[in-house]
C-alpha cells in the first residue's frame, strides 16, 4: 500500500489535539493532515510536528470550522471576494505549516452557474500560488445535502478546463462509494487526475475493513497502477485508534 497518512481531526480523538501529533508518531505515522487547523495558533502546530517528525499532508479552505456554518465558497455565485479572502488565509497557514495540498470546498450550489464561477475561482487560486499543490474533492450529498461538487464527471470536466498543473482530485474513497456505488470503476475512470487519497469504511465510516467496499483489492489496485501519494485514513475509529490501524502496512 502506498504512503499512509493520519487524519488527526477524526483519529485520536480520544485525545486533545495537540496529543494526537505524537500518538500518530507513537503509531507509526511520520504524515498527518488536519481538515481545519485553525484553532489552534500556527507556531504551535509547527512546533508539534517538528518534534514529532512529521510532515503536514493537507489542510481544508474555508477557514474556520465549517460545522455550523457554509462548507465553502469555491462555487458560490457572488461568493467570489470571501473566497479569495479565505483562501489567502489559508495559504499563509500552509506555507506556515509546510501543508502540501490545500483542499478547496465548494460549497452548496447548483447549475451552470456555479460551475462557471468554481472553474474561474479555481483558475484564479492556481495563478495565484502557482507553488502550493490544490484538490477539489467530490462528496457525497447524503453527508453534505447541497453540496455543488458531488459528482465525478463534473470534477474532471472542471480540472481538465483549469488545467492548472498545481490542482489535482482527492479521491475519497468513501464519498466514492456513496456517489457511484464503484469504487473501483471511479478510481480507473479518475486516477490520473488522483493526487490524494482518502479511505474509510462503509456504512458507518469507521476502519476501512471489513465493510462495503473491498479495500484489499482497492490497495492493491494502487500498488498495481503506481500511485505514490498518501492514503490518509479519514475516518471514526470504532474504538481506540490504535486498536484498529491493522489495516496499514508500514
């Protein structure tokens, strides 16, 4: 299996955060991402993965925490102007962080419109830090109702118009399965797009085994057609973290 990776929003969380930096290292993670890492102060957050040895795989745009609040920005007509406010914001907290994606939500929209104001936002943020690495990622509409990009066929028509070479899918395999039904089948279709992915089992999104989706044969589908990035696991641990991380060879 490719490199893994640790969602510290969602694993560990029988511990407060800034512990989490070094149970994933204890674990055997030397990767992390952190969906919103806002909250905490940006020295802080440095300072806890340099002594813990680890490198910062992605943070989510919008900031702050969108749980009671709008889940981006980045295809919302007339949302143009926060959009780039945040994700300004966000690029210094990733060039603070060493952050190698940048995940850009789109937010709840519909119609041409919106796709035509996420395309000319993605293109404008592409241009802008032509240096930091960018994601788009499909989710599901029973977990976000209304969120714009919920399908496949429009994330690659969108990245093929921006072709920016700095933005890429985050391919979660997850939100996969609830959109198509075939992981596998969305993978093939997507993969040479794919810079980053996500795992988590399905139904109840907790460890990637024993479920829904074939994860033996998803990992070695990776291994077969060279993937080199991260496997983050995004997920709720049905226990102790820990205890259920059999599914990474390290």
């Amino acid at each position: 299996m490719p490199k893994p990776c640790a969602n510290l929003t969602l694993l560990f969380t029988e511990l407060p955060m800034p512990e989490r930096f070094g149970a994933a290292r204890k674990a055997g993670f030397d990767t992390v991402e952190i969906l919103f890492p806002y909250d905490m102060p940006a020295p802080e957050t440095r300072r806890l993965l340099e002594i813990n040895d680890l490198t910062l795989a992605l943070i989510n745009c919008p900031p702050p925490n969108y749980a009671d609040g709008p889940r981006g920005f980045a295809a919302v007509p007339g949302g143009e102007e926060r959009f780039r406010k945040d994700f300004r914001r966000t690029l210094r907290y990733a060039e603070a962080l060493g952050a190698k994606f940048i995940h850009l939500m789109a937010g709840v929209a519909d119609g041409p419109e919106a796709e035509a104001t996420m395309t000319e936002n993605l293109r404008w943020a592409a241009a802008e830090a032509p240096g930091q690495a960018l994601t788009i990622e499909p989710i599901n509409r029973f977990d976000m109702p209304g969120y714009f990009l919920a399908n496949y066929d429009l994330a690659a028509r969108i990245l093929d118009a921006v072709a920016a070479p700095n933005l890429g899918l985050q391919f979660d395999a997850y939100h996969a399965h609830r959109i198509t039904g075939d992981v596998m089948g969305a993978w093939e279709k997507m993969a040479p797009r794919v810079t980053h992915v996500q795992v988590g089992g399905f139904p109840g999104r907790h460890e990637p085994v024993a479920c829904d989706i074939d994860y033996p044969a998803f990992f070695a589908r990776l291994d077969r057609d060279g993937y080199q990035g991260w496997v983050s696991g995004e997920y709720h641990p049905a226990g102790r973290t820990e205890e259920g991380l059999g599914w990474i060879r390290f």
